[in-house]
C-alpha cells in the first residue's frame, strides 16, 4: 500500500504516509502540557501514524489565544513539558510538528458566562485589520502597527526555536482556520492600505517573513510545514490566489504543505465546509482543493478532513491527489487505526462518525475532548481492556443490546468473562438505530456494527427476540447482569393533559413505528426534536418545533446545529424557542409565551421532552444475582458518548 511507504519532508524521512492532524485537546493545565496529553499523543504515536501535529502553541499568550485552555509556547517556562511531550513521541516511533499559531482576531469572543474578553485576560484583540471575527459575540479587534506585526513575527520565530530546543523534529505553521495568518492573506479580514495589505504580494508579506525567519533560525534540517486554506469565503482569495500563496510559501521555504478549510467557527451558509466536515457530509470532501494545491507545488501536499476509510485513503494517493493523509477525529477514535490498516484488518477500526459530540463539541464547552466512538480516550493511564484480565472469570449477562449494552459486553468479554446479551427486539443496536434513521445520519450505522462485530469476535453471545425477567435471569444464573434496558419518555410535569389528549414519542416517530400525520407538532427542540423534525419535513409533513429555552437545539455542538438549524428553515419548519406549551387537550396545543398565547390544532403531536430510565427489573434481581449493573440510559437517560463512556467503565470493572 503506497500509505505504508516512507517519504521525505526536507530533510527528514517519514515512515509512511499518514500524518495525525493537529487538534487541541484541552488536555493542558494553564498552557502547560500535562501528563495526560502526554500519553495521549504517546497513544497516537504508537498506533504507527508516521509523523504527529501537536496542536497548536501559541506564541502570545493570552493574546493570542484561540480556545479557554490553549497550550502555550511563548516562554522558555513551558520548555520542559514541551521536551516531555516530543520525546514521548519519539520514543513511540513517529515523527513530530509543532503546530504554532496566533488567534488575532479569533481570540476577541466575549464570554457568555460574564461578558468578558476570557481568552485573551480582557485584552483587545489584534488583527490585521478592525474588523471582528464574523461569529456572534466577536469585539471589534485592534490593528496592528507596525511595530507590533515585527514584534509578533518574532515571537513566531522564537517560538519555533523553542519547539526545537524542546526536541521536535518540524515546525507547523498555522495560516488555515483564518487565524492570524490566515487573517493577514485573506482580503476577507485584510483591508489594510500599508506593505502588509492592499496586494497578494503585500497579504502574503507576513506569513512571508515569519517563514523566512523561521528557516534562518531553525536552519536547513528543521522542515517546515504550512498549514493553509484550500477554499476561502465570498470576498476571501479566489483558488488562483490560494495557489499563488502555495508557491510563495514553498519559495519561502515551507517543506510540505497541509491543505485544511474553514475558520473555527460555522458559517451561516449552507454550502459552507467546516475544517471538521459532519456527519452526513461526503468523504474526502476537500481532497480536490489539496490536489488544485499540489498541481501548483513540487513540495509534499497533505490531504485532510474527513478520510475515514483505509481504502479511501489510499486511493487518494493512488490518483495522486496528495503526498500524505491527515487523520484527525479518525485518530482519536481508533489511535490504531495505522496498525489496523496495514495488517488488512480495516474492519476492525472503531469508525469515527463525524458526530463531533465529544470532540469538537468539548472544546465549545471548554471541556476537554471525549469520543462518542471511543471511551478510551482521555483515559489513556488505563490498561487498556485485552491486558486488564479479570482475576475470576464470571458469567455475565447484559440485557439489551444498544450501544451502552454492546460495550460493555465488548469490554467484558474481552477481559475474559462469558458474556451473553439478551435484547428484545429482533436487531441489536437501540438508540444507535434510531440515531441512524434520520437522513444523512446513517455513519451511525458504522459504529453499530463495529461493535456488534466487535462482541461478537471477542465470543459474546447474542440472542434477539429474548425478553428478560426475573425468572428467565434466575435460570440462566449469570454472577453478574448488566442491565442497559435504556430509557422511556417521561411527561414533563408542567406539561397538562386534557380527556382526549393523545401524543407520540419521538424514539418511535423515529423508529418509523407510526403513522403521521400532514400536521405536526413536536414539544422539544433539542436535538431529538430537531432530528425529527428534519425527518418528517424531507417527508412534506408541516412541522412547529415548541421549546421552552432560550433557544433551539442548544444541546447540540454548533457546528452540527447550525447547517441543522438551516436545512430546517429552508424546509419551512417553524422554530419556536422560550415557547412552553402548557396543555394538550383535543382542541390541540395550548403554549405560552411573554407577548402572547395561542391554540395550535395539529394532527399529529410529537413528544421530545427528555427521557426517564427504564430499570424496573433492578429491583426485581434484588437477592436474585451477586451483582448488577446499570449502563448508559437505564441509568442516567443523556447523551450517547457518556452512556458509551459509562459502559465501558463497568466492562473495565466487572
Ligand atoms: C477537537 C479538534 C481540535 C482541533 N484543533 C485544531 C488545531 O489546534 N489546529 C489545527 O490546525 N486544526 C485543528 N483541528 C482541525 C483538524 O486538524 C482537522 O483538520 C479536522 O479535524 C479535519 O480532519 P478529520 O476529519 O481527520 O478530523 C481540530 C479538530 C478537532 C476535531
Ligand atoms: S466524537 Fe464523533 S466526530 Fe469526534 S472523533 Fe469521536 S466519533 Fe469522531
């Protein structure tokens, strides 16, 4: 497979072809790195991906900050976390970039817990231009003079000799994502009128001189690696500026480049590509703005954002679209995905579904990152399950085989236990296959089967159509039951049901289980609502969402909500948030909000107001079993990446 042969950036050779995108974590403390993004990048490294992006430093600290917890790489102070970090790296086989960046304008969001510029310690943001980040809640940034814009070209440069004091074999420029070297070659937020703005000649000169200083400092051995935008929005470089950028850089002395696109933020606009490309969105979405780079180059290209299969990714350097793959999300899903596909066993990766729950979505929240796929992550101090052998081999059923219920099975069976799933319905997957029902969610499906192929490989048995008692349980005689039965609808206690009154939860509108009517309303903007509302309305049913917050769908990470929240209107759904609907009655919907009151009669009524467990049988095993368990919704009814973490940590415990 040409993804397994070696290549060449400047002076350093690679093992092979695949390269973990650089992505912030979180993990750091203070902008020091911390034992626990150690062992993560550690991890990744010994999953075989040949050369590793660090995330990405920041060399003005806190000005130049993009997230809440930035790792940072202005000061000699973080030196020895840094060495840490490269070494640990090495010492597990791959190769290292130190990505280094500057969020100019990017760093100017005001909080919205206290209205205050967080990031960057209540400083005004730089940028090229007075021009504010186009995201809600950006101030207005300062331009740089002169002298700052030298001041910050050396901070660059000094940060870059520091990355390889620390022990880093590259140096990652940052210039995609529209920070601030993306801001100064962009005339989308460039609009100065001195030598740093007006031309491509004069855009370019900062990212330029950066390069230029970073190569005299770092001398000839150090490659250098540019990350850039292949795509720019209206009013941004056209693709034969964004070449001419490609080849200004590699004259400048760039050694490969990483072709990326977006801008940390989603843009209102329903053709726009995030840097992180969702679920439903095709694979290799940006490959081609890669090979438009590499046609223009003779330096390696690298190709990024949503390769996701082994045969996709190779077939991408077949047709010679790039040099390299970028894996990002792929790789915190399934760090041996590398291993997996160079020993042919592509069915064995734990797929990345493009969800962005636990990863981007963390990072919105200031959290650091989790995996919907991959409990493991975040936890990589632990054994990881095939060495954790249970000291006593016990007999383990679990009841119900949706996602909580298959991995711990997956993680019983694989520390030795007998398992045994029973799930009343005729398939496995529950929640996982209603997930997968609304259109263009079906990659749901892939971490679906990854873990029922995965159980079943490591012995456990599942049996469908099996109803689960008490008596039934008692024969069987298992040492340990693991119920993850899920959970049930619950009415929400202002909620007034009238004689007449009649409604359907959303899991079944879902399942595809009823009838719906032309007419409908769903009690519920979250994401289940919306979900359901973006189904019925591909189907031509007219669709009101009533939500009682402040808004629609704040359960869900923007960058999912906001193409969401588009497709919806475009389809005519009425959103209508701080909207609490106080009755159903035969008349229909009574809501409520501060202007007004009013009657809606539907045909159909849609209940996604939240979930409650269904653990009847807990009781019912009382002195029945040595031990039982509750998983994922049967215990806490809540997003799918914690009932998939809570799973786990029971597989790792039993
Ligand atoms: C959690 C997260 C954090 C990211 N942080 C960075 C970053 O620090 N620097 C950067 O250049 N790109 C960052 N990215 C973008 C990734 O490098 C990559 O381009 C993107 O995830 C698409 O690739 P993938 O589909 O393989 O994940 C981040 C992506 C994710 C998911
Ligand atoms: S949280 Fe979702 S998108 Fe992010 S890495 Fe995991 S599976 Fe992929």
């Amino acid at each position: 497979m040409k993804l397994f042969e070696p290549i060449r950036i400047g002076a350093i050779e690679v093992q092979n072809r695949l390269v973990m995108a650089p992505m912030t974590t979180h993990f750091g403390a203070e902008g020091y790195v911390s034992d626990q993004m150690i062992r993560f990048y550690e991890r990744r490294a010994r999953g075989g991906v040949g050369l590793i992006s660090v995330e990405d430093g920041i060399v003005d600290c806190p000005i130049g900050n993009n997230t809440d917890h930035p790792l940072a790489i202005d000061s000699d102070r973080y030196l020895p976390g840094l060495a840490k970090l490269a070494a640990g790296i090495r010492n597990q086989g791959a190769a290292s970039i130190m990505q280094i960046s500057h969020a100019g304008r990017r760093a100017g969001q005001i909080a919205s817990d206290n209205g205050c510029l967080k990031r960057t310690g209540g400083r005004l943001p730089v940028a090229p231009s007075a021009l504010a980040h186009p995201s809600p809640g950006h101030v207005v940034p300062k331009p740089l003079a002169a002298d700052e814009i030298q001041n910050i070209i050396t901070r660059f440069e000094q940060s870059a000799e520091r990355a390889v004091r620390a022990g880093f074999d590259m140096i990652g420029l940052h210039c995609a994502h529209m920070y601030l070297c993306g801001q100064f070659l962009s005339p989308w937020s460039n609009k100065r009128t001195d030598e740093y703005g007006g031309s491509l000649e004069n855009r370019m000169r900062f990212v330029l001189e950066i390069v230029k200083r970073i190569r005299t400092t770092v001398g000839a051995n150090v490659p250098i690696v540019c990350r850039m935008n292949g795509k720019e929005p209206e009013g941004g470089n056209t693709p034969e500026e964004l070449a001419a950028i490609a080849v200004a850089l590699e004259h400048a002395g760039a050694d490969a480049l990483h072709i990326s696109v977006g801008f940390a933020s989603v843009l209102w606009d329903k053709d726009f590509i995030p840097a992180e490309a969702t679920i439903g969105m095709p694979e290799g979405c940006i490959v081609d703005l890669a090979a438009a780079i590499k046609r223009a180059v003779s330096i390696p290209v690298i190709a990024v954002n949503k390769i996701r299969h082994v045969q996709f990714a190779e077939q991408v350097l077949q047709e010679n679209k790039a040099d390299m793959i970028a894996l990002g999300r792929p790789l915190l899903a399934d760090p041996d995905w590398p291993l997996k596909a160079r020993q042919n066993r592509a069915e064995d990766i734990r797929p990345c579904i493009s969800c962005c729950q636990g990863c981007v979505g963390n990072i919105e929240k200031g959290r650091p990152i989790t995996c919907m796929s991959n409990p493991q992550l975040g936890r990589e101090n632990e054994l990881p399950m095939s060495q954790a052998q249970a000291a006593r081999k016990k007999k383990v059923l679990i009841v119900g085989a949706g996602p909580a219920g298959l991995e711990a099975a997956l993680g019983a069976a694989t520390r030795g236990h007998n398992v045994t799933i029973w799930e009343r319905n005729q398939a496995v997957g529950g929640k996982l296959q209603l997930a997968a029902a609304p259109p263009g969610k079906e990659e749901f499906t892939e971490l679906l089967d990854y873990l029922d192929r995965a159980a079943r490989k490591q012995g456990v048995k599942i049996a469908l159509g099996k109803k689960a008692d008490s008596a039934a349980i008692k024969r069987f005689g298992p040492d340990v039951v693991v119920l993850a039965t899920g959970s049930r609808p619950v009415l929400p206690a202002q909620l007034k049901f009238c004689q007449g009154a009649s409604f359907i939860p959303a899991t079944e509108v879902i399942g595809g289980y009823k009838p719906i009517g032309p007419t409908v309303a769903i009690i519920g903007g979250g994401m289940v609502g919306l979900e359901t509302a973006k189904m019925l309305s591909s189907q031509g049913h007219a669709i009101t969402v009533f939500e009682m917050l402040d808004d629609i769908g704040t359960d869900m990470p923007a960058i999912i909500r906001i193409p969401l929240l588009l497709e919806l209107r475009e389809k005519g759904v009425k959103l209508l948030p701080r909207t609490p609907v106080r009755e159903l009655s035969a008349e229909g919907i009574s809501w409520e909000n501060e202007r007004t009151r009013g009657v809606l009669k539907v045909d159909t009524i849609i209940l996604a107001t939240g979930e409650k467990p269904d653990d009847g049988l807990q009781r019912e095993l009382e002195g029945v079993v040595e031990r039982v368990y509750l998983v994922g919704d049967c215990k806490r009814p809540g997003n799918m990446p914690a009932a998939i973490a809570d799973a786990y940590s029971v597989g790792l415990e039993i």
